[in-house]
C-alpha cells in the first residue's frame, strides 16, 4: 500500500489575523505553535511586524490593510477554515479590514465559522499596541463579529470605558463579562483573572459568561510563580479556537485551552532575559501518542497495549480461552463463567448509560447506545448456552455475584463517577478490545476445534464481523476523545492506569472461573 493510498483527512485548519513577534513567544509564533500542538493545521494572516525581544518591544510596523485583507481572501478562498483567532490589530484601519474581509468571506461560504477575538491592546512588557481610535473600531466593527473575546483584566476595563483597575474582585469579573457579551453583542466573554491580586488560595480564577443561556462558569487554576508567562493571552485565544475547530463544545473548548496554558507555564523555560514564553510544545515532548499513520492508525490504543507490561498478552492469551478453543474446557467452569458473565453485561451496560449519560456528541451517544444494546444480544447468546446444559434465565438471574465480577463492575463505575467520559471508556476498554482481539487469536489458531466443540459459537461471537465491528466502532470514538483532548503526562498516566487496572481484573474474572474446577 502506498502512502497516496492511505491518505487521512487533513486535521482541521485554524487561521490566526495576528502580528509577528520576533522573539518567538506571542503573537503569530505563538498561535502556530499552540495549533500545531493541539494536531490542527495553523494559517496566518500578519498584521504587523514588531521587533521585540523578552524585554521589550523597541518597533513595530503594520502591514497595510489592503495586504491584510488579500491574505484573508486568498487563504479562505483556497482553505476550509474551521475557526479563526484575532490578536494584534495594529490600527483602526487594520481593524475594519479584518472585520470587512471576515464578513465577506462568511457571505460567500454560507456558513459561520467561529471567531475568537483577543483584544490585544498592552504587551506583557507593557507597551501599548492599541489607540484609542482603534479601540473603538475594535469595539463597532469586530467585537460583534466574536464567537468568543477573551480580555484580561486592564483589556476588560478599557473595552467597557472603565477606570484602571476598577475590576478588582471575581464578582466585578463577572459583572464586566456579562456586560461586554450585551454591550458588543458577543456570545462568550471570557475576562481572565490573571491580573488579580493574589489570594490565600493560591488559584487563578477566569470569567466564562455565556449570554444565550445567562450562565457562568469559573475555571480555576493553580497560580504559578514564573515569570515566563509571554504570550499567555495569545497562546490561550489560540488553543480555544483549536479546539473550536475540532468541534468541542464552547465550555469544553475554554476548559481545555486553560489547562493547556496553565500546564505549558508550569513546563517553561528561561529564554532570554526577561518575561519568557510558555512551552507550546509540552504536550507534543511529554505525550508520545502521534497522530494516526498507515502502520500505527491508533496510536493512542497502541500506547494503551504498549504500556500494559504483560498484561494484556496475559490477558488476550489466558488458558480459560485457550481450553475454550481446544475444546478442553471444563463445562461446569464454563457455565460458572456465563452466570458470572451475564451478571458483569448488566454492569456494563449500566457503565455504558453512564458514558452516554456524560457524553455531549449525538455521535459518541449513537455508539453508545449500540454498545448497549449488542449487551442485550451478548447475554441472549449466554442463555441460549446455558440451556443446552439445562441452566434457565432463572437460574442465571439468581446466580450470586462472585468477588472477582463485584470488584470489576465496581471498579469501572466507580472510574466513571469519578472521571469524564474519557476515563470511563477507558476502564470499559479492555472488556471490548480484549475479547475481540482474544477471539480473533484463536479463530485463527489453525488449532482451535471447531467441529464438535461446544465453545466454539462463543469464540465465534466474538470473531465474527459483527463483534469486530464493534471493536472498531468503539475504539473509533476512544481514539477521536483522545484527538481532541490535550492529554497531560499526569492524566496520560492516570488513563494507563485504568487500563491495566481493568485488564488485571479480566485476567482474575477468567481466573476465578477457572479455580473452581479445583
């Protein structure tokens, strides 16, 4: 197979209206490089050209707006933009070409795309890159464009003709946020809290205001005590609109792209001599899970298995299936192990409610639901078996639940109470990648009995297209959470942990069946 052959979708493009810092921490360079890690395809439109260093901004030139507004159309002409960022404006005319340019390139795409406007109007330096009839430009033209406007807290002050420093309180912070969303007709105001003056609690707390639903939301963070935090509005403004254009919902999109900024602080380094930048790439030198290639097209389930130990060949090659597909099985084991089995599908289908229950894609719910019912179909297969060994669904339902099923059903609902969607279907993983991989080993084992093993359908359910299609549907949507989450190295961790936690418990659920042919 060639690689033309293999050829994937293009990860979603995210375009940044933004100037040039030369320092490399902010601005342009700092939206690429906050694209790049969150796996988006980063566009540039340059507004202006500043030579800047750690220190200070000592010029800065701005590109005439007629070449702005020709970068913005010959880029969404030819490209499908999938969201879009603003930072520094330059100037009032530089303002009403990019809101000129948006709007037609809107007209003639026929449909919206999200636009995250960061007011840029001080650097972290402290110089001044916005005037005031630029800020009122910005206010009239380009602010009612916003899907999402993220000031800080001096950016909040002047949008709203306040004085310095008025916002002094996480209470002000909200007043400010809901006013700006109704003053300049902007769905999500973002006012971040930075700027405040430090509390015993040692957190950062940010202002989400949604205007279509009246509803806050406050994200805090640990505050932390570097002084390389270059470029922080930029970088955040950037990862919101990348997570935007990989279709997370507005909430999500603001959580991630916070944690994002607070964890690319917390893994900084010096450069230069004064107010350093973030370290955009953190994720991509920490998280060795890369984007799907033809001989790796999930990696991040590669990763699961890699990191399992010898767990998971421990687990996919047990003697309980390996007797199973020799035809040596005992049969009181194997009907022990139905009874219990049956038992776990009811858990499992619960778990599986509950994934559906925390998921906020139609999509991920429809996989769902089918994974639900192929539950209700698995236990049928159960009772169908158990019945020719003369067990009924009555004494099935009247099975007592071993310790080795309560400790495994109990485990995975209480990961999902605990965690997100994520976290749960991982914890359901093995369950589902195990048996499929399992079954498929040894359907095609060219020693597995088939004529005359009475195990054999139950291999078989697990090998046959159908269930293997499930596997594949399920990890689909695995693969697809993990794509579109900023996976730190504590959560990674965390998400490797369950995974083989899980996988123990179904190597001693096989065990305990087994053990009682002793």
């Amino acid at each position: 197979m060639s690689i033309d052959d293999s050829i994937q979708e293009s990860p979603p493009a995210v375009l940044t209206i933004a100037g040039s810092d030369s320092s490399g921490g902010a601005g342009i360079q700092a939206d690429l490089k906050t694209f790049m890690a969150h796996g988006t395809y980063g566009l540039s439109v340059i507004t202006a050209i500043t030579a800047q260093n750690t220190q200070a901004v000592h010029s800065a030139i701005r590109v005439s707006p007629d070449m702005v507004a020709q970068q913005m159309s010959v880029v969404m002409s030819d490209i499908d933009v999938r969201a879009a960022k603003t930072g520094m404006l330059a100037d009032a005319e530089v303002i009403e070409a990019v809101a000129t340019s948006w709007q037609r390139a809107l007209e003639i795409r026929g449909t919206a795309i999200p636009l995250v406007v960061d007011p840029v109007m001080v650097s972290t330096s402290g110089t001044r890159l916005l005037d005031a009839e630029a800020l009122t430009t910005l206010r009239e033209k380009l602010l009612p464009l916003a899907t999402i406007v993220t000031p800080n807290l001096r950016e909040a002050e002047a949008l709203l003709n306040m004085a310095p420093h008025a916002i002094d309180s996480v209470d002000a912070m909200r007043q400010a946020a809901a006013q700006i969303s109704s003053q300049f007709d902007v769905n999500v105001t973002i006012v971040k809290g930075g700027h405040l003056r430090p509390t015993d609690s040692g957190t950062v707390v940010d202002v989400v205001y949604e205007r279509a639903s009246d509803n806050f939301i406050q994200v805090s963070s640990a505050r932390i005590d570097s002084a390389n935090t270059h470029g922080t509005g930029c970088t955040l403004s950037a990862a919101i609109a990348a997570n935007l254009a990989k279709d997370l919902s507005i909430a999500d999109a603001v959580r991630n792209g916070i944690r994002y900024v607070n964890e690319a602080i917390q893994t900084s380094y010096k450069v230069g001599r004064g107010a350093g930048p973030v370290n955009h790439a953190y994720a991509l030198c920490t998280m060795p899970i890369v984007r799907p290639t033809l001989y790796n097209p999930h990696p991040f389930t590669q990763y699961l298995k890699d990191n399992s130990s010898k767990l998971w060949q421990q687990y996919t090659q047990h003697s309980f299936v390996r007797q199973a597909a020799a035809g040596t099985l005992s049969t009181h084991v194997f009907v022990h192990y139905l009874k219990q089995d049956y038992a776990y599908l009811k858990h499992y289908a619960r778990a599986t409610a509950l994934a559906a229950f925390k998921s906020d894609s139609l999509k991920e719910v429809s996989v769902l639901v089918d994974a639900m019912q192929a539950c209700v179909r698995e236990s049928k297969l159960h009772v169908e078996m158990c019945a020719q060994w003369g067990v009924s669904r009555a004494d099935m339902e009247m099975e007592q639940e071993s310790w080795s099923s309560v400790a495994y059903t109990r485990y995975i609902i209480d990961r999902g109470m605990a965690g997100d969607v994520l976290e749960l279907l991982v914890a359901m993983y093995p369950c589902l990648l195990g048996y499929g991989e399992a079954a498929r080993i040894a359907a095609n084992d060219p020693k597995t009995l088939r004529q005359g093993n009475p195990f054999w359908p139950w291999i078989n359910a697990y090998a046959c297209a159908d269930f293997q299609a499930a596997v594949a549907q399920g990890r689909q949507v695995i693969e697809d959470l993990v794509s579109r989450d900023m996976l730190g190295p504590q959560r990674l961790k965390r998400l490797v942990t369950t995974f083989c936690e899980t996988t123990s418990l179904e190597i001693k659920f096989w065990d305990s069946a087994l053990d009682i042919s002793g």
